[in-house]
C-alpha cells in the first residue's frame, strides 16, 4: 500500500509538473509572440477583466474541491452535488458580471472593458461544466491524462490567439485564447472522464462540505480580493501602459510558481490525505518535499529575477522595460508562497483550515493597509508591499504547523537553508554575468548557462541530503 501510494504521487508529480513544463512554455511562446504585436494597453484590459473572472472562480468552487478530496467515502451523490452546485453558481455569476460590466467599464473610463468583461466571463460556465470531473481525475490520480489534456488545450488556445493577433484583433486575440484554451479543455475532459453526474442534490452533502470549505473559500477569496485589490488600485492610480508592464512582469513570475507549487498541490494533498492517521510517516514527508521543494524553486525565482535585465528586451523588445524592476522583485513573493504548499497542504490535511484563514486575514489585512500609502510613492513600491506580506504569511504558516503537527521550526528551516545559500551565490553569478556579457540574447544566454553551472556544482558540494532523496525517487524510474 505504501509504496502504491508513493509510485502513484511520484508518477503524479512526474505528469503534472511535465504538464506544467510544457504548459507553460506553450504560454510562454505564444504569449512572447503576441506581445510582440499588441501594446502594453492591451494587457491592462485584460488584466481588469481577469481579476473578477478570478473573483467569481473561487465562490463557484465555495472550497467543496479541498473538501471532497479530503474526504475519504466519497459517493457519487457527493461528486453530483458539487457538479450541480458549481454549475449554478457559474451561470449565477455570469449574470452579475454580465450585468455589472458597463459600471466596471465607466470606473475606469474604458467602454471596450464591458464587452470584453461579457465575452470573457462565459469561461466560468464553461470552467464548471468539467470541474468535478477533472476533480474526479485527481482523486484517482490520474494525472497523466489530465496533462494531455491540459497540454492539448493550451496549445489550441495560443495558436487561435497569435493567428487573431497576426491578423489586427487586438485584445481580442487574448480573449480568444482564454475562450477557444478552456472549451478545449471542457470538451477533452468529457471525453476521457469517467465520471457523470446523476440528478442528485443534497442539502446535506452541501452543509458537511460546507463546513470545512467555507474557511477555506474565505481565505482563498480574501487572497484573490486582496489581489484584485492591489491590481484595480495599480489601474486606477498608474496608467494602463504601467498595469500592462505589472501584468507581464506578474505572469512571468509566477510561472515557475505554477509549474512546481501547482503540482506539488494537485499531487501531494490527496496523497497526503490518505496517510493522515500515520504522524511520523506525515512528518518524514513532509520534511523531504518542503526540501526537495526548495531544491527547484529558489534557482528558479532567484535565477528569474537575477537575469531579468537581459531577459525582457532579449524576448519582448526594449518597449517592455519599463517591468524589469518589477520582474526582479515579484519572483520573491511567489518563491514564498511555493514553499508554503507543503505547510498548507499539512493545515488542511489536519482539517485547520481556521489557521489559514487567520493568517489571510492578518497579512492580507496589513498588505490592505499600506497599498494605498505606497501607492501614491510608486509602483515598485507596491510591489515591495507585495513580496513583504509574502514573507508575512511564510513565516505565519511554519508557526502554525510547528504548533498543529508538532514539527520543529528548525527542522523546517534546516531542509531550506542549504538551497537558498546555494541559490543566492548562483543568483549573484548570473547578475554578474548579465551585466558583463554585451547583447541582451547573448547576455541571457550566457547567465543562465553559467547560473546552471554554478547551481550544480554548489549542490553537489553542499546539498547532499536532498540530492539523495531525489536519486531514491528517480531510481525506480531509471531501473524501469
């Protein structure tokens, strides 16, 4: 059983983060492509239109996907339930966005904001429609298809958008590839997905789930208002040209984000889920994914916002500088909040989903507080309040867990620091790098072979533990 459940979040880990690699760089690619034809403007429109589609997404979901998954007798009554709720909850939303949207439109004195906003907006249903079943996926953990799928959908999406963009649409062209990406998926999803929903809907259902994801759904919704908040404020108090370079400088940051926590995520909390009455064998667990965690995403975020001053004219032309500053700040903040999947994912294994809330609400609460102060300095300030509340909210979470699961503080911090030693000297090399080698393709080039050098050599040196732990996983692989 154990080592079923270890292959299994292996193999897991393997399919989701190879989705995410490939992903991502599809997203990567078309959305270099395309930035190279629209203009700053067109991602600031965007980027309003997104924030209430984000909104929206967490009230659907209410927490009922946390709560199911942590649930150990699931029935198909309890899958349906949600399936129905989701999807009445998307087409309620839709309406109110459909409604609200010439006023977001006349705040920001933007009338090509309410169509967009109506058209954008049909992702929710479409979004719900497959939801469960996706859920259904994850819980037998069956992450390889869902990779293929998500792939598939992804790349249907960037090219509908760059062949609209290629041809004058404009934002519409994101539009399209927000629209054409999730329909893709929907369809995909149906198509191999096992489960069905039958008519059952049960109050009662509602209510159990309903009491342990509702923390959840007010902490995961006080986390997305308190990013709308930051991005609506940046609009209004910046120009859209500055909301665009924010917007940039936000995706690239958090793709490596994506492409380590979200595995990590979708992966480990089932797995997890299923060995919650065994303490040690949590502990031992938990201990080796926040290091091997620290392994990939402190060279990532660190490497990221080392080589960013040639990365941007080098991909997106020298009419996108204006984010490098930006770019060499925010990869912090989602450095953090990567390595605080594991000590998250350990709170709601537990059931404290009150502990997360806590903290959203005091770091989120303090980050409200002085956005509006730094607001009016720049906007590299606010990003400074940013990356701050993630420390915040770090430091909080491994306070929790030490007092909820009973790990010591200095054994969470003992599986990081060796990374992040390691991390800071190959940043400083590819900084070094950057600003020696002449040309800003040669220049990136350059600095990130010579970050990757650096990063191996010190970790073979000094990052033995991990290492080891990583080369147990991978044997099976190599001997298969």
């Amino acid at each position: 059983m154990e080592k079923t459940i270890r292959r299994k979040t292996t193999d897991g880990l393997i399919w989701n983060t190879l989705q995410k690699l490939a992903s991502k760089g599809l997203q990567l690619v078309f959305s270099i492509l395309i930035a190279r034809i629209l203009v700053p403007e067109d991602y600031g429109l965007i980027a309003i239109a997104n924030l209430f589609i984000a909104l929206s997404d967490v009230l659907i979901d209410s927490g009922f996907s946390k709560a199911l998954i942590r649930q150990n007798d699931k029935t198909e009554a309890d899958y349906s339930t949600v399936f129905w709720f989701n999807l009445l909850a998307s087409c309620t939303l839709y309406a109110l966005l459909f409604a609200v949207a010439p006023l977001i439109a006349g705040y920001y004195q933007a009338e090509a904001l309410t169509p967009i906003i109506r058209a954008i907006s049909l992702s929710l249903i479409i979004n719900a429609i497959c939801g469960v079943q996706s859920l259904h996926m994850m819980v037998e953990m069956d992450f390889r298809s869902l990779a293929i799928m998500e792939t598939s959908a992804m790349a249907i999406g960037g090219i509908t958008a760059l062949v609209l963009a290629m041809h004058g649409a404009g934002v519409w062209a994101l539009v399209a590839q927000t629209l054409v990406g999730c329909t893709a998926r929907t369809i995909l999803i149906w198509l191999k997905g096992r489960f069905r929903p039958v008519r059952a809907f049960s109050g009662a259902i509602l209510r159990k789930y309903f009491s342990f994801g509702s923390r959840l759904l007010v902490s995961e919704f006080a986390n997305r208002l308190y990013n709308a908040i930051f991005t609506l404020t940046i609009g209004k108090r910046f120009s859209a040209a500055q909301l665009g370079y924010y917007g940039k400088a936000d995706a690239f940051a958090s793709t490596p984000s994506s492409i380590v926590s979200g595995p990590l995520s979708l992966v480990t909390f089932p797995a997890m889920a299923k060995i919650q009455d065994e303490k040690e064998r949590m502990r031992e667990s938990s201990l080796n994914m926040m290091g091997l965690t620290a392994l990939v995403v402190f060279p990532l975020f660190l490497g990221l916002a080392a080589v960013a001053e040639a990365l941007v004219p080098a991909l997106l032309t020298e009419k996108w500088n204006g984010m490098i500053p930006l770019l060499q700040l925010l990869p912090l903040a989602y450095l953090l909040g990567a390595l605080q999947v594991i000590p998250q994912n350990i709170l709601m294994i537990l059931g404290d989903s009150s502990s997360i809330l806590r903290i959203q609400v005091i770091t989120k609460g303090i980050g409200l507080l002085l956005l509006f102060p730094l607001s009016s300095i720049s906007i590299l300030a606010v990003c400074l309040d940013i990356v701050g509340v993630a420390a915040l909210s770090f430091a909080l979470t491994l306070l929790a867990v030490r007092r909820r699961a009973g790990l010591k503080l200095r054994e969470m911090l003992a599986s990081l620091l060796p990374s992040a030693v390691i991390s800071l000297a190959m940043a400083a090399a590819v900084l070094a790098v950057v600003r020696l080698v002449p040309g800003h393709v040669a220049g990136m080039l350059a600095a990130i072979a010579a970050g990757a050098v650096v990063y191996a050599l010190l970790s073979l040196a000094a990052n033995k533990k991990q290492l080891s732990v990583l080369k147990e996983i991978a044997r099976p692989y190599f001997k298969k």
